[in-house]
C-alpha cells in the first residue's frame, strides 16, 4: 500500500507542476497580446482585443470537444 502511495504522490507533484506550467504559459500569452484587431465578419466589422479573442476560441474548442464527447459516447453506447 505505501508503494501506491509513492506513485499517487508522484502523479498529483506532476499534474501540479503542469497545471502551473500551464498557467504560466497562459499568463505570458496574455501579457503579449494585448493590442486591439480588426475582426471581419460576413456582415461587417468589428474591433476586440486579441486576447478576449483567443480566450473566447479557447472556450469554443472547449465546449465543442465537451459536446462531441458526449455525442459520441450517446452513439456508441452499448444498447441493453
């Protein structure tokens, strides 16, 4: 049981180490992309700053993966 121990220890030190390497990462990205663009839609234009954009992507992705997870896991179910 202490072995277990020992390798749940280790897996949680790096889920923490990569959740703030992550952070990091993220932190950076922001701090360089602060400036204001030009965004083209179909039926105009607007301006936003390119980071709102990045994170609203980033949560579209997020949501998307989410919802076609749960479309395949609904299709692929096994019947009883």
């Amino acid at each position: 049981m202490c072995a277990r121990l020992g390798v749940r220890r280790t897996g949680l030190y790096f889920s923490a180490f990569f959740l703030v390497a992550l952070l990091v990462v993220l932190v950076i990205l922001i701090g360089k992309n602060t400036r204001s663009v030009k965004l083209d839609w179909a039926v105009g234009s607007t301006k936003a700053s390119l980071v709102w954009i990045i994170l609203a992507a980033a949560v579209l992705g997020w949501l998307l993966g989410i919802a076609t997870s749960v479309v395949f896991r609904h299709r692929t179910r096994r019947r009883i």
